[in-house]
C-alpha cells in the first residue's frame, strides 16, 4: 500500500506501518491514529479509502515528513555551520557533536581507524 508516495507493508498493525515514514515514530502514530479516529490494531490491508484520505490529509497538514524534514534538517545544520558555533564546527570536523568522548568509541564518526593491533607481541618465525 502507498500512503504519500511511501511503500507501507500491508500485513503490519497501521501503527507500525505509519512508523515506516521517515519523521513519523511510535509516539506521532498514535497521535495520528487517535485524531483520525482509526482503530489501532488494524491492519494497513484492511484500511477504507475514506481512512486513507484522512490519514494522509491529516499528516500533510499537521507534519513534516520525508524530503521537507530532511531538507529543514541540513538547513539547520547549515546554519550551524556557518555561524561557526560549537555544534557547527563539531560538524565540520565530523566528530561526535552531543559531548560524546572521543578518545574512544567514537570510531562510526572519525571511520574506523585502529591504531594498535594485536597485543604487541611479535610471533617467531618456525624454520
């Protein structure tokens, strides 16, 4: 099923087929569901399209989804950039932006860089 040109799998409860749309979590579906009045243990198959169309006019009205909130979420990010404040320079640098250490475990940020491998010990050679 398609809801706002997002694949939806059928055989899921629509409170977690909702959740397959970026910017839509656990939370929002809810919401959604509770303000379109649409039973939560229903399954996305056996939506009316009278429940479709309030489904989606209520996300296109009410919520960023998709390319909007990704495209709201670089901007920001740009901004933050170009002010040069903390965040933005944390950004730049691509290094852990919210006060995560970095002498270690911040390896999926800065790529996985090993310095030390092994426990140092050099294995002799056999003849």
């Amino acid at each position: 099923m398609r809801l706002i040109g997002i694949n939806i799998p059928d055989n899921k409860r629509v409170e977690i087929a909702l959740t397959y749309i970026y910017g839509i979590g656990p939370f929002l579906a809810n919401e959604i569901l509770k303000t379109t009045k649409i039973d939560f243990n229903k399954r996305a198959k056996d939506l009316t399209p009278e429940e479709i169309n309030r489904l989606k006019e209520v996300i296109e009205k009410k919520y960023k989804i998709e390319g909007e909130l990704r495209q709201s979420i670089k901007q920001n990010i740009n901004r933050l950039k170009e002010i040069q404040c903390y965040r933005g320079v944390r950004h730049l640098k691509r290094l852990p932006v919210r006060g995560q250490r970095t002498k270690t475990n911040s390896r999926t940020v800065r790529g996985n860089v090993r310095k030390t491998v092994g426990s140092g010990k050099r294995k002799v050679e056999l003849k």
